[in-house]
C-alpha cells in the first residue's frame, strides 16, 4: 500500500512538472530569454534607432545588445554597484549611466566619455532633456540635480526637503522636471526658472517610476502600491488609475507614440496597457522574480524587461493581442462567418475537412492582416 502511494505520489510530481512545462511554453510573445548577467538586471533602455539595446545590473556590468541576434556586442564595467538607470540621448549618439555615487557618460558604442560626481547615495534615476544638453538626476540623498553635461556640472540642486528622491524625468515636449520621492509625492517643476509648479498626492508612499508622455500631455507614476497613475498636465488632475498588478510597480514607458504604456511589477509580470482608455491590453508572464525595468522599442514591436531572476526577457508585441482587443468583436464575427471553423460535418469526407482547415488557416491569416492595416492606420 505505501508502495502504491509512493508510486502516486511520484506520477502527481511528474505530471505537475510537464504541466508547468508546457504552461511555460504557452506565453507565445516571448522571443527570448537572455542570461548574460550573473545578478539582478535593474536597468534596461532601447537605443532611438532600434538596433540595440543596453541592460545594467547588480553584477556591476553594462552590456550592449543587438537586436538583430541579441547577442551581447560590449560588457562595460566601470560603477563599483548596481547600475539602477540607464537612458539613451535623444539623438542616440550616447547613453547615460547612473548607479553607484555617479553618473557615467558613454558614447554608443560603449567608449567611456566623463563621469559626473555630486550625489551623497546611489542614482537611482536620470532624465535627459531633448538637446541632450541637460540631465536631471535623482538620488537616496535628500535633493535631486540638474547638469549640464557638455560641462559636466551641476547647475542647479533643488533642495526640496524631502526623503530619497527615487524617481525623476524630464520632459523632452515642454521641459518640465518632475521628481517622486519616499514621501509618496510628486513635483513638477519648470526647467526655464526652476519654480514648482504643481504637487501631485495620491501614492501613499515610494515613487518607484515617473515618464512623460512624448506629446508632453501626460505624466505617469508608479509606486510601492500596485497602481499606475497618469496625470493630465493641462488640467493638473487624474486621468487614469490601473490597478491591476498586484505588488509595487518599479517601472513605467511610455511608447513612442503615446499610444501605449509599459508596466513591469514586483509581482513578476509585465503589462501593455492603452493610455487612451486607460485598460490592459495583454500581461507578458516568464519571469520568476520582480521585474525591475522595462522598456518598448520606437518601433512598437519589443518589450524587453529586466529581472532580479538575472534575465532579460525579449517580448514580441503580437498582432494578435492588440487585435483582440481593439477588434475582438469585429474578427470573431468575420470567423464565425466565413463557416470554415465549424467542427467535422458528418456528410465531409476526411479529405474534405482537412482542405476546409488549411482553408480556414489562410483565411485566418488574411483576416489577421487586414485588422493589422486597419489598426496602423488608426495609430
């Protein structure tokens, strides 16, 4: 009797494994999982031309990737912890660095530049303005900095009193600053004269993220509880709250059209939503760990998210999820009738169902690219 149940036990241990496996092998968006890094990936950001992208980790080390192959093109080591931020210039001719106390300047291809020493505390977060000229960083110290990077100094420190400031940005549409901090707040403030503007309330505490919407209409924020905010910066209210990830949200993107957002959460998982109605469109689940950073490539084809499981996952955006949700209606009701996907007849032949199926099969794919053309020509 003991035998039988060891001999149970054991085939429900198996089954359990395959199932897990094949679970896993079902997420048909993830292109890839790349291990390069021996430790926590907390930093990631895709260069303005698509070609590559580039990742920061605990392991000290920033590698540059081609998107073509995502094989590692350069390892740089030169911060002495981990590298929490990582931005392209708008140009993409070179990227900043931020980690240990400083901030590093990098040509593209990955050749040092200047280093920019200041804060007290590890950079937690940069912002770059649109002539590349300026940068804005943020800090565990009690104030967040504005330099000039062809000088490569400080032009101005806003001494806001407040605890860490985790999260700043930089408006590339109407150069507005923003900063969160520990305290749960968010500032705006101009770059022209540095007066606050506006004081955003409503996360009760760590402001993880913060991204400017490209058009410069919206601010989105993120923080220790699991919800998104997006303010509306004309009217200086809420436009939308998402609340659908269940631990603290660590990382915000805007696409490049302002279309969609990009969400990765200490829950593991990460989340396209559509910033127009402000609902989830798809989650990208592989990860085994907190996603600490996520970036979209310009292109809107590419999530990639950085991972405290060492990993950086690659994500196809599939036609497939933005059709079934901005048509799903329309292409169920072109499926159902074209009457090529009704199960076996009893007057079909064998062969006869199965030329219906390859039938079906392309016009499915037909179907599929006409809502593509319809939904790029509503972008």
């Amino acid at each position: 009797m003991k035998y039988l149940k060891l001999k149970l036990l054991v085939l429900f241990l198996l089954i359990s494994v395959v199932n897990i496996h094949l679970y896993a092998q079902k997420e048909k968006c993830l292109v890839t999982s790349l291990k390069e890094h021996s430790n926590e990936v907390h930093s990631l950001a895709f260069s303005p031309d698509g070609k590559q992208f580039i990742s920061g980790s605990k392991d000290e080390t920033i590698k540059i990737w081609d998107v073509s192959t995502f094989q590692v093109i350069n390892t740089l080591q030169r911060h002495y912890a981990t590298i929490y931020e990582l931005e392209y210039s708008t140009n993409g001719n070179f990227f900043i660095s931020g980690g240990d106390k400083t901030i590093n300047i990098w040509d593209k291809d990955g050749t040092y530049v200047k280093s920019l020493s200041g804060h007290t505390t590890a950079v937690w977060s940069v912002g770059i303005s649109k002539n590349d000229q300026y940068l804005v960083s943020g800090s565990f110290d009690n104030n967040f900095r504005l330099w000039d990077i062809t000088e490569g100094k400080t032009i101005h420190t806003f001494e806001n009193n407040k605890k860490s400031i985790l999260a700043v940005a930089f408006s590339k549409a109407n150069n507005l600053i923003a900063c969160g901090s520990k305290d749960g707040s968010i500032e705006i403030y101009t770059f022209d004269n540095f007066d606050l503007i506006h004081t955003f309330s409503g996360h009760a505490s760590n402001v993880y993220s913060l991204a400017f919407s490209n058009d410069g209409k919206y601010l989105a924020s993120s923080s220790r509880g699991n919800n998104i905010r997006v303010w509306n910066l004309e009217t200086m209210d809420i436009f939308h709250v998402l609340t659908n990830h269940e631990r603290s949200v660590m990382s915000i993107k805007f696409s490049k059209d302002d279309r969609y957002l990009v969400s990765g959460s200490y829950d593991a998982s990460v989340k396209l939503w559509d910033v127009k109605h402000g609902e989830e469109i798809y989650t990208f689940l592989g990860h085994s760990l907190p996603v600490n950073d996520i970036d979209i490539s310009f292109d809107n084809k590419y999530i990639i998210s950085g991972s405290s499981d060492n990993t950086i996952n690659v994500w196809e955006i599939n036609p497939e999820i933005l059709i079934d949700y901005y048509f799903a209606k329309e292409f169920q009701q072109d499926i159902d009738a074209s009457n090529l996907f009704d199960d076996k007849k009893p007057s079909e032949s064998r062969a006869e169902y199965k030329e219906r199926q390859l039938r079906a099969e392309k016009f499915k794919t037909d179907l599929l690219q006409k809502y593509i053309i319809q939904l790029s020509k509503s972008e």
